[in-house]
C-alpha cells in the first residue's frame, strides 16, 4: 500500500480498537417524559483505547 490508501488503511485499524462513553442531556417541556422533546444537548465525551481482547472471544 502507498499513500493515502495506507493512511486509510493505518486509521481504520486504529479506530477499530477505539471506543467511547458520551454524556447528552435533553430538554423536556413541562418536566413529563410524555411532552415533545426540546434540545438535545452534548455534554462529554470520554474516549477510551480498548483494543479488543481475543481472550474474550472463545468458539
């Protein structure tokens, strides 16, 4: 590989060991989780390097 076909190929290796925990909080009208929603609301974003383990995945 050369180029941009191996940078493609470096950073989707990479991303499959990449997770992520995120916080988002949504307005509610009224305070009823029957009314419309409002504004969703990104609050953080934790990105964790968890390679995954072959360990875990036993036929």
């Amino acid at each position: 590989m050369k180029g941009q076909s191996r940078i493609n190929y470096e950073m989707s290796e990479y991303i499959k060991k990449l997770r992520a925990c995120f916080r988002m909080t949504l307005e509610v009208q009224d305070g009823r989780k029957e009314s419309p929603g409002g504004a969703l609301h990104f609050v953080a974003l934790l990105p964790l390097f968890d390679p995954p383990s072959h360990e875990r995945y036993k036929p």
